[in-house]
C-alpha cells in the first residue's frame, strides 16, 4: 500500500492530500530516510511524521486497504510523541 494511503486508512493523518504534502515537504521518514509518498508500506516499518510541535514516530503492524473508524489505531504501534487525534 503508498504511504500516503496508510497514513490515510490508518488516520494518522485525515486527510490523503495533506500526507501527500507532507512527504512532497520531506517531513515523513520511513525508517530514517526521507519517503515520497508513493513508498510501499510493509508490516514493522517505522514511519517518522514530523508536523506541527511534536514529532510522531510509529510502526507499522498491519496493513489493510479498509479498516473501521474504530479498529485504525492497531494498524500502527505510537513509538514517540503524543498519538494524533
């Protein structure tokens, strides 16, 4: 799955535009390098997402192409900095 759709289907970001940004902005780092957004997510990457105040790092624990509003946050592990809401 592009990066910028799991950052979407996971609702780490709302928005698939605004992932879209962010890497085109060099501030998603997918195991410590710089990702574009079309990077294939794999199960246990660590994605870095540098917006705002406090950097967030997750990794990754499923990939799903559909997932519920509910079930979203075990798609991802938060490693450090606060979840995003």
């Amino acid at each position: 799955m592009r990066l910028d759709k799991y950052l979407k289907v996971s609702r780490l970001i709302k928005r698939r535009t605004v992932a879209n940004e962010a890497c085109d902005a060099g501030r998603i780092f997918v195991n410590g390098k710089q990702a574009r957004a079309s990077y294939d997510v794999k199960v246990g990457d660590k994605i870095e997402i540098k917006l705002g105040q406090n950097p967030v790092t997750a990794k990754v624990l499923s990939v799903q192409e559909t997932v519920r509003k509910e079930d979203a946050r075990e798609m991802y592990e938060i490693i450090t900095g606060a979840a995003i809401e």
